[in-house]
C-alpha cells in the first residue's frame, strides 16, 4: 500500500512519517513475498515500534497543541496499536518467525494506517490552518 493525497493531514512532517510507515510495511512485504523474513523480521518489528512510538509522540502533540477535537481517539488508539505490535514482538520472541503471522502483522499495519489516517489523522486539517 502506498501513500495517496485522501491521506494527507495538513502537516509535512507527519505526511512524510506516514509514508515513511507505507514504504516500511510494502518494503517487508516484499521481503516476505522474496522468503527473506525470517533474517530481519526482528530488525522490522524494533523498527516499526520506534518509529511508531516517535511519529504517535509527534502526532499527538501537534494534535494537543491544536485543540484537534479527536486528539484523546487518537493517543487512545495509538495506545492500541502498540499493544498489538508488542503482543506480536512477543510472541516472535518467544516462538520465532512464523510468514503467515507476519504477513498477517502487515496486512493488520496496512488496515490500520488507512483507517485510521482516514478516519483520525486526517482531522488535523480542520484545525491547522
Ligand atoms: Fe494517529
Ligand atoms: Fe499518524
């Protein structure tokens, strides 16, 4: 999946995060597709936490910020979203790689980014001006 301008926010930095996010997620899909997930599927899900717990961190404060009226939606389901991925990071660690999980893990990213920069994200354009 790929970023398309319904995803855009009305902020640059947060659009860019949010590619950045599109571009992680098909690039381990391809990976997968290559049966090549089991070498870095660890490097991806660390990447994937950091990155999302720095891009949420930057998000919900811009949103705070500017009184965006679904600004507490969005840190509640930011805090969801990380619950799923470490549920996932844990149960690699203590099972190992399994490519129908992390394939499940990607489509689950790519449900949820659409969805909810559709639905949350998008609502900073109400209030940035
Ligand atoms: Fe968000
Ligand atoms: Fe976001």
């Amino acid at each position: 999946m790929k970023w398309e301008p319904r995803f855009a926010t009305g902020d640059a930095k947060i659009d860019d995060q949010h590619r950045m996010l599109f571009t992680a997620s098909e690039q381990f899909r391809h990976t997968l597709e290559a049966g090549e997930g089991k070498k870095t599927y660890d490097l991806f899900l660390d990447f994937l936490t950091s990155y999302c717990e720095m891009h949420f961190a930057v998000e919900e404060n811009c949103m705070f910020m500017h009184k965006c009226p679904v600004a507490t939606q969005n840190k509640h389901e930011h805090g969801l979203f990380l619950r799923l991925v470490d549920k996932e990071n844990v149960r690699f660690r203590d099972e190992g790689f399994d490519a129908a999980l992390a394939t499940k893990l990607l489509d689950t990213l790519d449900h949820w980014l659409e969805s909810h920069i559709c639905r949350i994200d998008t609502r900073l354009n109400e209030v940035l001006v």
